[in-house]
C-alpha cells in the first residue's frame, strides 16, 4: 500500500475508536481518539499503565489546540512558535469536555505537536487529536522503531504506521504552565538551555524517590530487564569477573575488562546521534541475557541531560514486574548490593519468560 492509503486506513480505524502505533520524531506513541474514553481506556489495558497516569495529546494544528484547552500564556506561545511540530510538550489548563481518563482527573492537559508528516496526517484525517503514550508495555523501554512495537504490542493493537527510525530517540521535554513559573517536568528532546534562552530560567522537579513529582515520572521507568548499574568505577570492576556482562558508553571504550559486548552511542561524541541510539542500544544489549549492563554517564548539558534522566531511571532498583509501584525494593536501604539486584533481576526475568512461554 501507498503510504497515503495505508494513513487513510490507520486514520479509518482511530475514526472507529480503534488503537493505532504512530510514529514521531521521538518515539513510537500508542494512538486513539482524545474525545473517545473508551478508546482511551483501552490504551491504559495494552499497556499495562496505571490509570492515574496521564497522557499526552498529540495535535495537528491550532485549531486541535483551540478544542483542548483555556488560554495559553504567552511564554508557551513563545515555545510552541519556536518548537512546534517538535518534541516540546506543554501543560496548560483544560477545557472542560477533554474527558478525565486522558488527564488522570487532572485540570491540566499535556499537549505536544509531533514532527512526522505522516503522523500530522493520520490526525488531520482522524478529525480529532490522538492521545499517544509511548507504545510500549508499561515501565520498559520506549520503541523507537516499528518493530520495537511489533515484538511488544503487536498482538494486543489494530495496526502499525510504519514511519521508519525515530529521528530524536528520546522522548519529549515537558513543561507545564500551570505553576507560577514554568515548570520542566521532563527533560526531553528540546534542550532545557534553548527553553531557557527564549523564556528565560525555568524551574526544575527533582527526581523524588517513590513519589512521583507528576505521575508518569516515576523513578523506576525507561528500564530493559537486564540490571543496568550507572555508578560502578574500575576498582568494583574486579568482583564482576565471573559475570557476562554488556557495557553501554558514550564514545570510547576505555577496555579495564572483558565484556560480552560493548554499544558505543556516539563515536564521534554526538549528543543526538546518541540521543538517537540510547533505547536501540538498551534493547540488543538486553536481548543477550546478561547479567548486567554498566552504562557509562554522559555529560549533562543539552540532550545528555534527557540521556542521564533515561539512564537514571532505567537503572533504578524498584521491581516492574509486581503492578504495586510502591514494592520500590531496595530502594532507601543502604546495603542493597549489585549482587541482590542480578539476582532479583533475573528471578523477575525468570517470572516473565515464564509467562512468556505459558
Ligand atoms: O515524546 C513523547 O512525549 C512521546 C511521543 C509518543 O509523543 N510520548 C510520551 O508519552 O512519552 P508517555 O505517556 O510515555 O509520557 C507522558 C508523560 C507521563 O509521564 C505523564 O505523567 C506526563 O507526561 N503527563 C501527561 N499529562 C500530564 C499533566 N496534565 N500534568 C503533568 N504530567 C503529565
Ligand atoms: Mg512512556
């Protein structure tokens, strides 16, 4: 099919309250129709995502945007002038008929314009703006590529807009509106220094452990079931001896130890070209079954700060199997070792190949 045909398609079945993968320049987002609940509710049962969880609404022009929400202040304006199609998402007030389930309840609703024209597309000829969560189960890694979603969702969705590699790879930046100053909840896709240049300084939420500042930004995220371990330094090197282990760098491999395999994310030390290869990286190197993954850190200036958030989040010790975000284990308790963590990984791996295969 043309590529014409099959967007009237994908747009016929989101028409229908049907789920259709789309992609974008950050990620692969799960799409329904923003005004139908029960499309959207089927979104949360896909993934697996927690209903208080909201999720983002992707539009295709001013006119999607005139039907979400209120008023927007004159520094979005600014950003979506400067940003818009691109990976920028801003929280703004809602207009009343945005239905509950899309915002968790909330009175704000998160907005972005995708850079993909096929996606621009498939929304236009919906007739409505789409919500689209990241299409991946609920705390792995977000999919990059069509495949990505097919493996992980393929069975559970009606269909898949092909739309090639995501060109940014990380999701979007978020910003909301509704504090009193503009507020990063994500760093993302658009640069928090170039945010900065046109609106001037914007305040930052910490990553809080266990309590999610806004819903989704829960500290355990982004995570392949491979333990992945952020601080580890050449001397804790030695007590890994026996272990298959994958190193995830930057650039280049300083080599102190024999790994089962090494992804390089950059060679020339390029940010986006790094950006754009961070989730592709995790997954091969968490289909090899390892007993662990050391990332290197990245410097944390322009895109190397949503690359450490992903890192960070992704390497946290909170178990992704149980459906209780609150059996954070390990967490807040000092002796927890990497030990305890390949171990308690691999029972949990071992859990899902299990009902993988059951
Ligand atoms: O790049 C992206 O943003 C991708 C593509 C598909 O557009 N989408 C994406 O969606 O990353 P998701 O659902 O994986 O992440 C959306 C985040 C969640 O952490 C959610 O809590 C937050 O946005 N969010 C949504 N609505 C919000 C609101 N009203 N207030 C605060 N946070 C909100
Ligand atoms: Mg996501």
């Amino acid at each position: 099919m043309r590529d014409k045909e099959v967007i009237l398609k994908a747009a016929e079945i989101i028409r229908k309250g049907g789920i259709v993968a789309f992609p974008t320049e950050t990620v692969y987002g799960l799409g329904a129709d923003a005004f139908n609940p029960f499309a959207v509710a089927r979104i949360f049962e896909v993934k697996g995502r927690p209903y208080f969880d909201p999720l983002i609404v992707h539009v295709a022009n001013h006119t999607d945007l005139d039907r979400l929400v209120i008023e927007i202040p004159s520094d979005a304006k600014k950003l979506m002038e400067r940003f818009w199609p691109g990976p920028l998402t801003v929280v703004l007030l809602k207009k009343e008929n945005v239905p509950d389930i899309v915002t968790a309840g909330l009175q704000t609703v998160a907005i972005r314009m995708p850079k993909h024209s096929m996606t621009l597309s498939l929304i236009e000829l919906a007739g409505s703006p789409i919500v689209g969560p990241s299409a991946n189960p609920f705390g792995y890694l977000s999919p990059t590529t069509a495949k990505h979603v097919q493996d992980q969702l393929g069975d559970k969705i009606d269909f898949i807009l092909d739309g090639g590699p995501c060109e940014v790879g990380v999701e979007s930046t978020i910003l909301s509106f509704f504090e009193k100053r503009p507020l990063l909840l994500r760093p993302g896709g658009v640069p928090l220094e170039e945010i900065e240049s046109i609106i001037g300084e914007v305040e930052i939420t910490p990553v809080e452990e266990g309590r999610p500042s806004a819903p989704g930004m829960l500290p355990r995220h982004y995570a392949p079931r491979t333990p992945i371990v952020l601080d580890w330094s050449k001397k804790n090197l030695d007590s890994y001896r026996d272990k298959k282990i994958g190193l995830l760098v930057f650039q280049e491999p300083k080599n102190f130890l024999k790994f089962h395999q090494i992804e390089v994310l950059s060679k020339k030390g390029d940010f986006r070209e790094a950006a754009a290869n961070l989730f592709s990286a995790i997954r091969r190197l968490d289909a090899l079954h390892l007993d662990l993954i050391l990332a290197e850190a990245v410097p944390e200036v322009g895109l190397g700060r949503a690359i450490m958030d992903r890192l960070r989040r992704a390497s946290n010790v909170i178990s992704t199997t149980n459906d209780s975000i609150s059996t954070f284990r390990g967490m807040g308790k000092k002796a927890y070792t990497t030990e305890d963590l390949i171990r308690d990984r691999k029972c949990e791996r071992n859990i899902e190949d299990e009902e993988d295969r059951g």
